[in-house]
C-alpha cells in the first residue's frame, strides 16, 4: 500500500512540473511567434488558462498530502495541548467537509459541461479540462478524512509549522 502511495505522490510531482515546464515553454513560443513572426496559435492562450487551474489544483493536492496547506491559526498557540488536539480535529473536519462539497457540486458543473457538449481549445472538450476541479478536491478530502481518523485514534502527525519570518 505504502509503494502505490509513493508510486501516486510521484505521479503528482511528475505532472505538475511537466504542466509546468509544458505551460512555461508555450508561453514563450507564443512570445516568439508574436515578436518576430507576426503569428500566434490561437489555443495556446486558453490551454495556459487551464493549465493554471490544473497547476493550482494539483499544488493544493500536493499541500493537502504533506499536511502543509495555509494555515491561518491564532487560537492554537493560547491553547492548551489537549484542546489544540480537538481544534485541529475540528479544522481538518471542517476543510474535508468543505472538499466534499466542492467536489460534489463541481461534479454536477462537469457532468452539464459534458451535456452542452462545448469545446475549450482546439477541439478539446471544456468538460475535460474542468474534471480537475472534482477530481483535486475529492483528493484533498480523501486526505483530510485520513487525517480526521488519524486525529480520532491521536495518531494524526502535528501540523507543519511555518518558517519563522
């Protein structure tokens, strides 16, 4: 089980920076195209637009799998330890509960994309390229109900802290 997680985390790492290196290299042939040939390829502007939410979402999944997303926490350094444990408990509660939301009414928003049939560059459907929306999400709360569990049995691992400024 331990080597399909690793095996995934790779992936995700894997794919991100090749959208990345992918969307950095377009977007400077679009430069290049424009500046010293009069001419540009018209889906290259749309594919970079998805292509950031897609870096987003896959940024936010990676975050969610090393407990490291932003934290906005004031409470937690004025309580006590066992209540710091229940507050925690209580957030990763609330962001999986809030994921599944997102996941599942962005699910509906893909399935109508698929109906109306609409295209986003290049012939590609625009549902296609939406699906990271319910896809990244229901990975977030997949990783947040492990770690509500994990929380529950206190084996959940503390929160990264943040770097000092």
């Amino acid at each position: 089980m331990i080597s399909v997680l690793r095996w995934l985390h790779r992936l995700e790492d894997v794919f991100i920076v090749l959208l990345l290196v992918t969307m950095i290299a377009l977007g400077v042939w679009q430069i290049l195209l424009r500046n010293f040939f009069d001419a540009s390829l018209v889906w290259i502007d749309p594919l970079t637009r998805h292509a950031v939410l897609w870096i987003g979402l896959l940024g936010a999944m990676i975050a969610s799998r090393n407990d490291q997303h932003i934290r906005i926490d004031l409470v937690s350094h004025y309580v006590p330890p066992k209540i710091r444990r229940w507050l925690v408990l209580a957030v990763d509660l609330f962001t999986c509960g809030i994921c599944v939301l997102v996941a599942w009414y962005s699910t509906g928003f893909v399935i109508e994309e698929m109906d109306f049939g609409g295209s986003a560059f290049a012939g590609l459907p625009s549902w296609l390229v939406q699906a990271i929306i319910p896809l990244g999400f229901a990975v977030i709360a997949l990783r947040y109900a492990v770690l509500v569990v994990l929380g529950v049995l206190n084996r959940r691992p503390q929160p990264v802290e943040a770097a000092p400024s």
